[in-house]
C-alpha cells in the first residue's frame, strides 16, 4: 500500500507541475498578444503618433545643436578679438590669408554703384595679379561671397548692421547649418536621432 499510495502522489504532482507549465505557457502567450479592446486601427496611430513625436524631437535636437554650435563660435570669436569694441579697419585686418583676400571680394560687392558692376568688376579683375586681367568669379571660387553680398544689398538690413557684421554672422550662422547636416547624416546613418 504504501508503494501505491506513493505512485498516486508521484502521479499528482507531475499532473499539477504539468498543469501550471500550461498555464504558464498561456499567460506568456496571452501577454504578447494584443488586448482585444485595441484595434489595428488604434494600434497604427499610436505608432504614427509616436514617430512624429520621435521626428519632431530630433529635429528639435538638431537645430538647438546647430543654434548652440553657432552661438558658441560667435562668443569665442568675440572674446578672443574684442570685434565689437574695434575699428573697422582693426576688424578687417583681422581676417587673416585667405579670408581677409575673400573679404575684400565681399566688400567690393558690396561697395560697388550696383550689382551688375560689382559683378564686371570681379569678372574682369586687374588688381588681384600685376599686368593680367582675371576672372575672380572662376579663379578664385568667390561665389558665396557674392551671393552673400547680394544678399546683404537687398534684405533691408543695412539699417542695423554694418556689412562687416553681416559677412561674420552670415559664417557663423552656416555653422549652424553644418551642425544640423552631420546631425542628420548621423541620424539616417544609424537609425536614430540618438547616435547625432
């Protein structure tokens, strides 16, 4: 009897431990699946929903870093030169090699009767080299430097900003572009706007 009464026992203990695997197999299975309250329709705006949220906070993220980078640049070119408390002279002397030789293309855009003669002027340079008449436009790659002056002659700007000013912050402010393009370059590289 007591052997009988043991295999019963055995018996019911491995029904049970069978029984609560099961039922433990179900749960896990019922967890996963989705509550029958929520419909696909529900379920595909909560992910729409979600991806814009998600987009919306790393574009975000993006300009402030640019914002940020551009600010950054700015203080520390003040604070190094003292721009703002110079003479315009001091401030052009401080563009150094090639950067003051872009400046002057910039100034003598802008200085020019109009654009067009600014333009003939670059176009059909004898100043740059002795003897030789040039085309700066091709030589020398200045086309930014006229897009920016053209840009400065025809927003109305000139009320509040001196063409030396416009010409600096126009630099730092195409940090903030660069900033936003490696962010966003990083961010379809990798999947995320974590990795910018």
């Amino acid at each position: 009897m007591n052997m009988e009464n043991l295999r019963q026992r055995k018996g019911a203990k491995i029904a049970d431990d069978a029984t609560k695997c099961l039922s433990n197999e179900v749960q896990k299975e019922q967890k996963g699946k989705v509550p029958a309250s929520k419909t696909s329709a529900e379920l595909v705006l909560g992910h729409f929903s979600w991806n814009i949220l998600s987009n919306t906070l790393g574009g975000s993220l993006a300009v402030s870093f640019g914002l940020l980078t551009s600010v950054y640049v700015a203080t520390l070119h003040e604070n190094d030169l003292w721009f703002s408390n110079i003479k315009e002279v001091e401030r052009e002397i401080s563009f150094r090699t090639e950067c003051g030789l872009y400046y002057s293309y910039y100034k003598q855009m802008v200085q020019a009767p109009s654009i067009q003669q600014g333009l003939y002027e670059l176009m059909y340079d004898n100043k740059t080299e002795s003897r030789t008449t040039i085309n700066i436009l091709r030589r020398m790659n200045v086309y930014q430097e006229v897009i920016v002056s053209i840009l400065y002659r025809i927003l109305p700007v000139q009320k509040y900003l001196e063409a030396i000013y416009f010409y600096t912050y126009t630099v730092f402010g195409l940090q903030t572009l660069y900033v936003f393009a490696l962010f966003v370059n990083s961010w379809l590289l990798s999947g995320t706007w974590l990795s910018g």
